[in-house]
C-alpha cells in the first residue's frame, strides 16, 4: 500500500471516529494535515548525521550536545583508526601546506588564534615552516592529525597543537599548550582529544610538570574541562576577534603526573 493510500485510509478511519466523539473545535488543525506530517516524519531522526563508529568516538556516540561541541569530542583516541597523531619538525616541511590550510579555515571560521583576517595562505604557511625551525630546535613540539582517505590513498593534515618547551630559566618545569586547531570539517570527530593527549605525553617526556593555555572558545572550554585541566578565570578585552572587536580569554593550568 502507497504513503497516499495509507494517508486516505487513515484519514477516512479518524473521519468515522471524530462523527463519534466530536473533538475541541479550538484546536485549529486538520486531521489530514497531522496524518500527513505523520509520516513525513517516519524517517526523520534527531540524531546526527555524521558517522558515529569512528574508532575516534568509540563503539557508541554520546548524545549529548553543548554549544555546538559533539561529546564524542572528549573519547579516546585508539591506534588504527584512519586518522594519525604523530609529531614534526623542519624535517616534515612538506606539512607547512597542510598546516596552513587548517590555521586559514579556523582564523576565515573565527577563531581568536593570533591572526586577523584576511589571512592568505602564503602567509599562514610562512608561519609553519617558522615553526617547524622552532620545533627543531627544541624549543616546541608541533603535533598533526592526519587523515587518510583510503578511496584516493591521500594524507590531509585536518589538526594540530603545540606545547612550548622554551621558558624563562626560572620556570624549567612548565610548558605551554598553542595553536590548538581543528579544521571545521574534522571537527566532532575526538581529533582534538587526541591531540591534547598526545601533547600532554609529550611535555612529560621534556620533563614539564605543569602545563597552561589560554582560549577565547567556549566549545575548546568544554574539551579541557572534561580532560581534566583547570579552569582559573577570565581576562577581559585580552586580544581581538580576527574580523575585529574585542575578545574575553580563559586561562586554564593542568598537573602531570610523573
């Protein structure tokens, strides 16, 4: 039987069934109009699209939701899936590219990260290999998500971070989280989580005891706190949004064990 035939038959039923118990005429709505919606709503689901058996999000994904941050977002990152965390430096220049197609998206999406808008890529690209030169010199860390697309065999750089090993000779013990980017269309995805982790490893490797970082994105807010950094407070007007106006920032502090 048709969507249509099902529609006229139930609506001939309820029809039958108003004449024997009359309804509240105040309810401005057709039955044939509800039956309709009925089951045009048969195969609609709230749930969200995007697919939720990556080995980044585990087995099920939460349903929770906040301030457009996916939950999975905080699960754990598990060797094997199609996207790889691993480390660079002015070895990897031919990341530079890819890095800077990630620092371009986040800055054209928004993000308060250092850099105002219009952001060229010539630009942003400089930046990376100037951080890879860092990273070689042991003043950094520079981490990369990839992501392998096995229908085309390519690699995309889709996100990084930073831990700043260099610091005053007074402070030996602390390191500093930067750059902390996702490209929009890897977001939700635990590509984030599994950056911070790996950072994490990393600054204990180099010794850091403690780690800080500052974020102006409640969404990034969300991530930390469920990992289990420190929330200390806010300074207002503390830099610029990349299309201009003043931005609030976060700061947040994290202990590592030995």
């Amino acid at each position: 039987m048709s969507p249509n035939e099902i529609i006229r038959r139930d609506t001939a039923q309820a029809t039958a069934q108003q004449v024997r118990h009359p309804v509240d005429e105040r309810v401005h709505v057709s039955l044939h109009r509800l039956l309709r919606l009925q089951h045009a709503a048969a195969g609609f689901s709230f749930l969200p699209r995007q697919p939720v058996t990556s080995l980044l999000s585990g087995r099920h994904a939460s349903r929770r939701r906040g301030r457009g941050l996916n939950f999975e977002e905080i699960r754990a990152y598990r060797a094997g899936d199609d996207i790889r965390i691993r480390r660079v430096d002015g070895n990897d220049v031919s990341v530079a590219a890819g890095l800077a197609d990630v620092l371009v998206d986040c800055v054209e999406g928004g993000a308060s990260v250092g850099f105002m808008l219009p952001l060229t890529r010539q630009r942003a690209e400089e930046f990376w290999i100037n951080t890879l030169e860092s990273a070689s010199r042991g003043e950094r860390v520079v981490i990369v998500a990839e992501q392998h697309e096995a229908a085309t065999d390519a690699v995309t750089v889709i996100g990084t971070v930073q831990v700043v090993l260099a610091a005053p000779e007074n402070q030996p013990h602390r390191g500093e989280i930067a750059k902390m980017l996702v490209h929009r269309r890897a977001r939700r995805r635990g590509v984030a989580a599994a950056l911070m982790r790996e950072a994490e490893a990393a600054a204990r490797a180099a010794g850091k005891t403690l780690l800080v970082l500052d974020t102006a994105s409640d969404d990034a807010e969300r991530v930390y706190g469920r990992l289990g950094w420190q929330r200390v407070g806010v300074i207002p007007g503390y830099a610029l949004w990349p299309a201009g106006g003043p931005v609030d920032t976060v700061l947040f502090y994290k202990t590592l064990d030995g």
